[in-house]
C-alpha cells in the first residue's frame, strides 16, 4: 500500500512537471519542506526521539479563493512525501506518504499566506520499541503555518506541526510518538 502510494504520487509530481501537461490533476506548486522534530516523553511514551523530516509535496487547488478581502481562502490538496531520519536514541530511516493531506490557505492582499494543515497517511521504518509495536504506522498530522511570497513565483514557508505516529491497535498494543515538528521550506508555482 505505501509503495502504491509513493509511486501514484511521483506519477502525479511527473505529470505536473511535464510542460502542457492538462491531466485531471493539475498541481499549481511544488513545495519542499525540511526541519526538525522532537518527541514528548512521559511516562506511556519514554522515548525521546528526534528526527529530521524532508516533506516534498504538491499544492492542487480544489476551490477558487473567496470570502471577504480579510478572510479570502480556499482549500488545498496537498499530497506528500515523506522521508525522515530518526537520529536519537538511534539511527533508523522512516518513509511514507500523506495522500489524504488537506490545507485551507488564505489570500488576502498582502505577501504573507497563512493556512492550516491536516493530514492522514501512512509510514513505513522499523522503530523498534515499544511506542509503536510495529514497522508499519499511521501518520496523523495537524499544523499551521505561512508561506512569504518573494517573487510571483517563489515563496518561502514556515510551519508548525504536531504529529503522531502510531499502529492504531493493529498490530501489538502502543502509545505512538507524539512529536513537535517545526519546518522551513520553498514553495514554487508554475
């Protein structure tokens, strides 16, 4: 399922790539995220696991921006990749992908775009303890954040994202990793 996943969504980001291209699907960005992630530890989570994510995704408007000049948004399919690099207490790599991930972005009239984000999909790594009881995992994330427009073309994004990461009971019984995540990153339309 993850490796179906990842290969429908390159296919998109192909597709998009492609000059002329006029598919179904039509990407107005692309985006690449990177930054760095830290766990909470408590006592159902006593792991303190860092990691770096690198988040390469799409922008695909799903409606037209409207609303009054303040609060002029739409919503946003925002497929994702999703790479990691878990560097604390171990090095392990984690991929997956974010097909079911949503923004809601407002455009007023200025530089600054805030949105929120949500997200649901799926990752593969072998973690290895007892927070997630399994290799393959849910990935549920929730977040707000900015893009900075600097030319026509190019904006720069900073975002906040809580992320979960978890077997959702369908394998041995866990906690998930519950992790702070904070990003920078590049948006560019085409």
């Amino acid at each position: 399922m993850v490796f179906f996943s990842i290969v429908l969504t390159i296919g998109l980001l192909m597709g998009s790539l492609i000059p002329g291209w006029e598919g179904p699907i039509r990407a107005e960005r692309l985006e690449l995220r990177a930054g760095y992630a830290r766990s909470q530890q408590n006592s159902a989570q006593p792991t303190g696991f860092e990691m770096i994510p690198v988040l390469p995704s799409l922008v695909v408007p799903l409606t037209k921006p409207t609303g009054p000049a303040w609060c002029r948004g739409r919503f946003e399919w925002n497929p994702e990749l999703f790479f990691a690099e878990i560097y604390t207490p171990y090095n392990r790599p984690l991929y997956g992908i974010s097909l079911l991930k949503f923004n809601y972005a407002l455009y007023p009239d200025s530089r600054l775009q805030p949105y929120i984000t949500g997200a649901f999909g799926g990752v593969r790594g072998h973690i290895d303890r007892p927070e997630t009881g399994s290799d393959y995992n849910f990935l549920i994330q929730s977040g707000i954040g900015t893009r900075y427009q600097m030319s026509e073309n190019t904006a720069l994004i900073l975002e906040y994202r809580r992320t979960h990461i978890s077997n959702g009971g369908t394998n041995e019984r866990n906690s998930g990793i519950d992790s702070d995540t904070w990003l920078a990153g590049v948006s560019y339309k085409r």
